[in-house]
C-alpha cells in the first residue's frame, strides 16, 4: 500500500545516492539494491519492475556510475559500508529491506550488520548470484589484469550489453574503469562479525558457470533470522529472465517478515 509520506527534511546531497531521489511517496517497504560489479543501479528498475507494486525498488548509486560518472568510485568495501550506513539511516526510509546480486551480495551482507549496530533495522536481505558471503568469485582476479581479460571474465558470465561492450570503445572504457574499482571491493569484500536479525533470502541461476564450487549453506551462519535459498533457471544474470519470479519471492519473504521496532536493540 503506496503511503503518502515522504522521508521528512532530507536535504543534502542523499538524493545523489538513490536512483529516483527520495522525494516522492512511499509504500510501506524500501529494497535498496546494491550493484553487482561493473552494473549500474538502474539495471535493478527492469529486473525487479513487478516487485514495484508492493514496495519500492530503490537502486542505491555508488560513485563512479551514471549519474555519478564523474566522482571517484570506492575501491575499499569497509569505507564504503561506513558511507552508506551514514547515508542510509539519514534517507528516513519507512522500513528497509536490501537486494544485493554477486558483489552486490557481500555488500548487501555488511551493510545490513552495519545498520544494524547502528539501530537502524532491516525486514530482509535478498542475496543474489554468489556462494556463502567469505567466498570469492571465480571471475576475482588482480586490479592490474588486461583489458581483454577482464572482458572476457565479463562475457563468461552473460553479462547484459556485452557485445555493446565490444562495439563501443567509450562505454568499454567507463565499465572497465568502474570494474577496476570495483576488484577493490571484491578483495575486501566480506567483513566478519556477528550474525545479523534479518533473515536472509538466497538466489542462484541454475546454470551459473561460477557456482560450481560455492557453498551457499554459510549464508545460513551470518543469520539469526532464517536463511532460505531458491535456485531459479539461467546463468550468473539469470535476473534478465527470471525478474518476474524474483519479484514474487520479494514481495512473498517480505509480507511474512515482521518490521521490527525502530528502537530494537539489534544485539539482543
């Protein structure tokens, strides 16, 4: 049910870090989606679109992406994470829950344990496209890689847009510039510490050529929450396909996942 209600007196430069800004109208629940590497937040408004009349897909934006082009992009995960708790508990979202797809994942996973520490709550974390959150893509490899090798990790995987990839010498030079930073992320991805409440949501395609060796059962240990895990059909970006079938798992795992109260200590 879409409230009318606004964030408060958000002002600022928060806008900057949510695709869509926050003036608008809220339903009752915010996904903020986190990036996988190299993508872009507004990949999320296609993937997830029929999960929109439930709650709202809010792609966050991280530097160094569209709208974002021209700021430097993070290449330290924990610097990253401290950033957007701050952003994050600031934007007065009426109930938070994050999808993160591959690096996106970790991402998700270390921002939720941040939030909350910080008292800030979260419904659920959707988990997408990678194994158990300390494990490693196969497709990691050093920042000083070729061009072509990265490329060619890229198109392993059935990236969207990858041939527009190869055609197009300026878009080839702003996703290897973003995915350069991004390896930064991955090497310093998963931050340990204890469980989180929320539960969490795990989503792998089928045929996705880097799971081979993933254990996603250690998704089930960084929760107190639950953990369930579904398997869908399609590669690494099963999400092109499968968007609909995600949408429903969204919108079913967040109806039965009680908000907890804003002042809950998330120690307890």
């Amino acid at each position: 049910m879409r409230a009318e209600t606004r964030p408060g007196s958000v002002k600022g430069d928060l806008d900057r870090w949510f695709l869509g800004g926050l003036d608008r109208a809220w339903s009752d629940t915010q996904l903020l989606c986190l990036p996988h590497s190299g993508g872009n937040g507004s990949s999320y408004r296609a993937w997830l679109a029929a999960a929109e009349s439930e709650v709202d897909v809010v792609p966050v934006q991280l530097p160094g992406r569209e709208t974002r082009l021209f700021e430097p992009p993070f290449t330290d995960q924990p610097t990253l994470v401290a950033e957007l708790t701050g952003v994050v508990s600031r934007a007065g979202f009426r109930r938070i829950a994050l999808f993160g797809h591959s690096m996106g994942a970790v991402l998700a996973m270390n921002l939720c344990r941040a939030l909350e520490a910080a008292g800030t709550p979260v419904a659920h974390v959707f988990v997408s496209g990678h194994g158990g959150p300390s494990q490693r893509p196969a497709a990691a490899f050093p920042t000083d890689s070729s061009d072509e090798t990265i490329l060619d990790a890229l198109g392993s995987t059935g990236a969207p847009n990858y041939e527009a990839l190869l055609r197009d010498p300026e878009l080839r030079e702003m996703v290897l510039r973003v995915i350069r930073a991004d390896l930064g992320l991955v090497l310093t991805g998963f931050v340990a510490g204890p469980p989180v409440q929320a539960p969490i949501t795990v989503l792998n395609g089928k045929d996705d050529l880097t799971s081979a060796e993933w254990d996603v059962s250690e998704w089930a240990e960084v929760t107190r929450g639950g953990c369930t895990a579904h398997l869908l059909p399609g590669d690494h970006f099963y999400l092109v396909e499968q968007g609909a079938e995600v949408a429903r798992i969204i919108r079913s795992a967040l109806a039965v996942t009680e908000a907890p109260a804003h002042d809950e200590d998330p120690s307890r």
